[in-house]
C-alpha cells in the first residue's frame, strides 16, 4: 500500500497504539457491555452481549485510529468524511431512511464521529494560524466576549421571550416545569456567582441556605398563617443570617479549606432538619405546603362560597396548568431581581472590594478595606438569594425534606457557575440551560444522560477551565468618561 | 510649614519565638521628608513595616503617629485595616500586590473604597443610584486620572493591571496607595527590578509626592543610588538594632554602616561597585577600622 506523503508518523506505531487504546477498551467493555443481568420471573439470570461488545470495541478502535491519523497530518479528509456522516447520521435520524437497532451504540457512533470532526477541525484551524495553546485561549476569550456582547444586546429579547414563553403553542406543562427547574438553577447560580465568582469564597455548602429559606416558608405559612410575599423577606432574612452564622467561623479560611468547612455546614443543616423532629417532622417531611395564590385567588376548580377563583376571575375554563404558569412567573420575577441586584452591586465599593479581596486580601487590608464586613456581606448576600429560591421551591413543591437538600444539589448549583464561567451572568444562564434543561429533557435517555453530563464536564476540564463565558469587563471605563476640567489635588 | 514629627518610633521591639528580629529600635520620620530605612539583608527592615502597617503586632513599643492637622493615633493598637482607614498610612509590597484581573483604574477605585462606602450609603442608597453616590464617583475617577497621568499610563487605564509592563506596575501600586490619601507613605523596595530610567522616574515621581503633597514618605531600599539622591534622613539596621540614624552623608561615612554591610574583617579594599553606591573612595577602605 503506497504511504500517504503527508503522514508525519510512522504506520505501525499508529497501529499499536490504536490496538493498545481497543485492548483496554476491550478489558473495560467486557464487564461493563459483555454481560448483562436480566430479571427473569423469580431468578436472575446472565446474558451475554458480544456483539455489541464486538462493535463498541471496533467503535473506540476506529475513533481512537481516525484521531491519530488526524494528528499525523490526514486532518483535512478525515474531517470531510467524518463530518458527512455526523450529518447523514442527523438526517437520517429525523427522516428515518435506515431504522437502527441498539440506540444507545447507535447514538455513540454519531457522538464519536462528531468528535473526531471536531478535534479534526481544531487542529486545521490550528495548523493554519499556527495556534498554539495560548491561541486556543485567544479564541476562547474571544467567543466569550462576543457571547457577552450579544447577551446585552439581546437580552431584552431573551426576557420578552421567557415572558411570553407561556403563551407559545408549545408551553405544554413539561415545558413549563423545565422552564421552572431553570429559572430556579438561574437564580441560585447568580446567587452563588456572589460567593464564588466575585469574592472568590469556595462555597459547597451553598444548598444549606436554599434549605432554610424552604423551611423557613414551611414553617411560617403552616404554623403561623403567612402568605407567600410576606414570608419571602423573613426566609431571605433567616437565610442571610445563616450565612453571617456560617461566615463569622470560616473568615480566616481560604480555598480548600474554606471549601471543606462549607461542605461541612451543608450537612450540618441537612442533618439538624432529620434529627430536629418536633419543628421539622424529621425524614418524613413538611407536606400541604400552602401553594401561591394570584393576589388573594386560589387555583382551585370550585372555591368556597364568597371567593373568586383565579379561572372564574378570568372568565376561562379551570385548568391546572394555571398555577404552573404563575409559578414560573413569580420565579422569573426572583430571578430577574437577582440579576439586577448582582449587575448593580458590581459596580459599587462593595463589590469591587469583593472582587479586590479575591484577587489579594493583603492588599486590600493595606487599602483600609475591613475583610470581616465584606467577607460577611457576600455570604449574606448570596444567602438571601438562596433563601427567596428556597421558599419558592416549599411553595412550588408544596412538599419538602432533608432529601431535597443533599450534597449533590450544592455540587450542581457550583457545577453551574464554573462552567458558566466565574463572575459571568450570561454563562450561568447557559450552563443552567446544559445541566438542568439538558437531563431534564433528555430523560428518556435514562441513565446515559448522567454519562452525557460527565462527558460534558471533562469535556469543559480539558478545553475550557475557566468556563464557559469567562469573561470579566471593567466595571467601569476611564475611555468613556469625560475629561474633568480642573486637577483634584489634594 | 516646617517639618514636624510625623512619626515616632520608640523601643519598637518584635520577638518570633526565639528569634529577635527587630530589637528595641526608635527613630523618627518626618512630615515633608523622605525616611529612608536601609539595612543588609535579615535586618529587620521589613518587620519594622509590618509592625507599622498592623500585619504584626509589635511585641514591645510605642508606634506614635502624628498628622499635620494634630491627630494622634498609636499605631501598635489599630488592627490592620483601620491603620490604613483611620490614620492614613498606606503602603506598598516588596513583591507587587496589585489586583491583577481588575482593571487599572478599578485598583485606584477599591483605594477609595471607604471614602466611596460612605458616599453610597453602605450600598443601599448607591443601589438606587442616587446623585450624591455618582458625584463621589466621578470625583474618585478624577483622583484616578490624576494619578494615572502622573504616573503617565492613563491610555492603560482600562485594561488590567497584571497585563502592565513590571516598571508601570509599581509605580501603579505607589499611584494606589497615594489614592487612599495617606499622611505616610511607606515604600518596601519601590525600586527593586527596576532599570535605570524606571528607577530615575521612580525618583522623581517620589520627590514629586513629598513637595507637592506635603506629605512623610518611608521607604526601604537596597538601591543606594536612589537611597542616597532623594532620602532626608537615612535609618540603618542590622541584625535588628539601630546602628545608625541621620543624613545621606553622615550615615555613608559612619564606620558602623560600612561595618555592617562589609563585615568586621576587612584586609581588603572595598569591591568597587559598593564602595561607589556608599560613596566611599576606594582607596581609603582599608582606614576604616
């Protein structure tokens, strides 16, 4: 076979090392793929799976085969001919020409061939500009900046669309509830953005807040009659104190350590609202949790003599869906407070000496800066915006317990604000849009949605580690002010 | 206006453990002046600041700090921040410390951070934006500009300031401390990494800041040239004591300092280079005993 010209490694290697990588693909596949237990009646029994083994082997063999070509200077065609599949493979998928078997293999072989694609088309790109790994930075930055750009431009469009999002032929309940589960993420991440993105306070202990604003609803609207807008201010304030509570202790900590002790208060909570029976009825939940009424009319199908329902009030047929929208309403309303809130206060003292003591807290003692008060108003902050998304959640679910507040939900809000990208309002829209809009509606997918969602993490790792929309503009500009007509002097 | 005492220093004292880094050391710094603190390496030099900017609280001592408007404050009892915040001194790094991802011009705005909190109502009335809290913030901006042309980096003023050439950085970070309005200025190796134009500006920029805004300076330098050009008054430690205290001239010529900084034995004649940055003549370095 003559030898392509262009091939800058020789071929047996290439072949070695695309063996070695089946091998132990091979090694990991025959547990994992090869065997499969199935429930049988009474007993279980074992199947085997060989011939998908068989094709998920030769699968990573010929990926890991195509990308070592690809490094070895076949970028060009490999990219052509892997590009037309990923695109056939997309037609065919809505058009159904050829029906497949085995979705998940089927799904992967697309995945693989757009990856390959794609590292193909990076590194032509990069061969062509001479990109080195700064560049790819450049570029990255780059698409940041542009994506900022846009959000500011668009996002009026982007707020009148989730508006109007429940007037769309499309806003059937699941959409709705998607939306919801977003907007809440959305809320807690611009809240937890505060905490770590500006004053740079690694917090994993952030759903703690979130559970007592919860708690706090429950409490107050079963035990003492409060409504939804007059319990919101004192859930914020209770969960605002918490975080003073949480911060006084943790003040001389940094980085990992503040991490752990943050993680530990987590669970503190988690724990205090189990074993707390008497006020919060333990493992078995706060239920009946008053649901939000539309200015003093409830959702409901018959009301009591004397009090007009929201679809009577309207003069439309009684539809449960109408709580839902509302629901997604008052949580778009909180968030939207939550982003003006976090954009204004940027730009004041406060938050430049947030940001000031993140980069160097030396330094700002040296300026005068009090650390204990800023560090204080950050975790207080950030903690009311957990505290308003908590009691949304009690009066959404209508239902709460420690369940809702394990360690795995403080890992998802913190999931969303690195991979937006620390500090950036638009990024933790987009990641909250990834990592909760994503599993949510590809739950059909089961459990190969978690899979995606791991991918899609080191995937980040490796090519983005700042996140996604890192990018910091100067919260003010010297460039757009006037020139003062006398000299300040002192 | 005459120099006055701005800062006295007595017995000021600092024990880690065993070690004794600075020991029952007094001198004063002057309104008006250039106090320049020198020293060979270990001296001490720097624990003197720390305990002068509240990183360290001084073991024994009396750190008595008097402004030209007649405010005392004593220094030794003032938790860091609050030297910074209530007495007016303001320092610098030997290693810079700037806030590399924040823009030029924000660094000179966090310096103005107490002077701005008030201005917005401890952030409730700036949320609003209400009149007061923009005008303090265009006048901050102004004392940015004015520093930033001072310094000559107003163009940079909008990118960051870990991306500044290293020369610009410290003279940004001196740029900063001055924006917190300081009646001391303490120095820790301004000129240290720095080539000889850089370290010429640095000078003037210096001098510049004592007659024009009248304020006491305080630095720590290894540079002699930059020591001897622009210093009033010259402190020398080693080994934690005070060895030598007073002019440029007299503390080159004391036998102590030259002592201190070549060693007891001294067979030899001076090396050359430090010979010239003392200002001795070299072939007198053997009279020195």
């Amino acid at each position: 076979m003559p030898m392509p010209k262009r091939l800058e490694r020789p071929m047996a290697d290439i072949l070695k090392d695309a063996a070695i990588t089946g091998f132990i693909a091979f090694a990991l596949a025959l547990p994992l793929v090869g065997f499969q237990t199935v429930d049988q009646a009474s007993a279980i029994v074992l199947q085997t799976r060989f011939p998908q083994l068989f094709y998920a082997v030769a699968l990573i063999f010929t990926g890991r085969l195509l990308l070592l070509f690809c490094n070895a200077g076949l970028a060009r065609p490999i990219m052509l001919v892997t590009g037309a599949f990923s695109v056939l493979w997309l037609v065919n998928a809505f058009a159904n020409f050829v029906t497949v078997n085995w979705q998940t293999l089927n799904f992967l072989t697309f995945a693989t061939s757009t990856v390959v694609a794609l590292r193909a088309w990076v590194l032509m790109r990069r061969r062509a500009a001479a990109l080195t790994e700064r560049g790819k930075d450049v570029m990255g930055e780059r698409i940041a900046v542009a994506v900022n750009r846009l959000a500011r431009r668009i996002g009026p469009f982007i707020a009148a669309f989730a508006v109007a999002l429940p007037f769309m032929p499309f806003a059937d309940q699941r959409t709705m509830d998607i939306g919801i589960a977003v907007l809440t993420y959305v809320m807690l991440g611009w809240g937890l953005n505060v905490v770590v993105g500006l004053a740079g306070l690694l917090d994993l202990g952030y759903v703690a807040f979130y559970a007592v604003g919860a708690y706090s609803y429950a409490l107050l609207s079963k035990g003492l009659g409060f409504n939804f807008w007059e319990a919101l201010p004192i859930a914020g304030g209770l969960a605002a104190s918490f975080g003073i509570m949480l911060g006084f202790p943790v003040l001389r900590l940094r980085g990992d350590y503040l991490a752990i002790v943050t993680l530990g208060f987590g669970e503190m909570i988690r724990l205090v609202l189990l074993n707390w029976s008497a006020l919060t009825n333990g493992a078995r939940g706060i239920g009946d949790i008053p649901r939000p009424s539309f200015f003093g009319m409830p959702f409901t199908p018959a009301p009591p003599p004397g009090i007009t329902a929201v679809h009577q009030f309207f003069g439309v047929d009684f539809a449960p869906i109408h709580r839902v929208y509302w629901l997604y309403y008052i949580i778009l309303l909180l968030a939207v407070l939550t982003n003006w809130f976090t954009l204004r206060i940027r730009r004041l003292p406060i938050g430049r000496a947030w940001e000031a003591l993140r980069e160097d807290e030396i330094a700002c003692r040296a300026l005068g800066i009090n650390p204990t008060n800023t560090k204080l108003t950050a975790f207080a902050i950030g903690a009311m915006f957990a505290g308003f998304a908590g009691s949304f959640f009690a009066t959404r679910q209508g239902f709460i317990s420690p369940e809702s507040f394990n360690f795995l939900e403080s890992a998802i809000i913190l999931a969303i604000v690195v991979l937006g990208g620390m500090g950036s309002q638009i990024g933790v829209v987009v990641a909250a849009f990834l990592l909760i809009g994503g599993p949510e509606y590809f739950r059909d997918l089961q459990a190969y949605r978690m899979l995606a969602f791991g991918a899609l993490m080191v995937g980040i790792m490796v090519w983005r580690p700042q996140g996604l929309l890192a990018h910091r503009d100067p919260t003010l500009r010297l460039s757009k002010r006037p020139a003062p007509d006398g000299v300040p002097g002192r | 206006m005459t120099p006055t005492p701005l800062l006295t220093v007595e017995h000021l004292t600092m024990r880690f453990g065993g070690l004794l880094a600075v020991d029952d050391v007094s001198f004063n710094a002057m309104n008006q002046q250039i106090t320049a603190i020198i020293g060979p390496n270990g001296a001490g030099k720097t624990t003197v600041f720390n305990c002068l900017t509240g990183f360290y609280k001084p073991t024994v001592g009396r750190l008595l700090l008097t402004a030209a408007d007649g405010k005392a404050h004593l220094l030794e009892r003032m938790d860091g921040f609050r030297i910074a915040q209530h007495a007016h001194v303001a320092r610098t790094f030997q290693n810079i410390r700037l806030f590399p991802r924040m823009s030029v011009l924000e660094n000179l705005l966090v310096a103005q951070h107490n002077k701005l909190m008030r201005a917005s109502g401890y952030t409730a009335l700036g949320l609003f934006g209400v009149p007061t809290y923009k005008h303090a913030e265009a006048h901050a901006v102004d004392l940015a500009r004015y520093w930033l042309e001072r310094i000559g980096i107003v163009n940079r003023a909008d990118d960051n300031a870990g991306t500044l050439p290293y020369g610009d950085q410290r003279r940004l970070e001196i740029a900063r401390a001055m924006c917190t309005e300081p009646v001391l200025l303490c120095l820790d190796e301004p000129a240290a990494g720095l080539n000889n134009r850089e370290s010429a500006e640095l000078n003037e920029l210096l001098l510049y800041i004592r007659d024009h805004h009248r304020i006491g300076v305080l630095l720590i330098e290894h540079d002699m040239t930059v020591v001897m050009k622009i210093s009033d008054h010259v402190v020398v430690l080693d080994h934690g004591r005070r060895i030598s205290d007073g002019t440029p001239v007299e503390v080159r010529n004391d036998p102590a300092v030259i002592r201190a900084y070549l060693g007891e034995e001294e067979d030899e004649a001076l090396p050359a280079e430090v010979a010239r940055d003392l200002g001795v003549p070299t072939e007198r370095g053997g009279e020195l005993h």
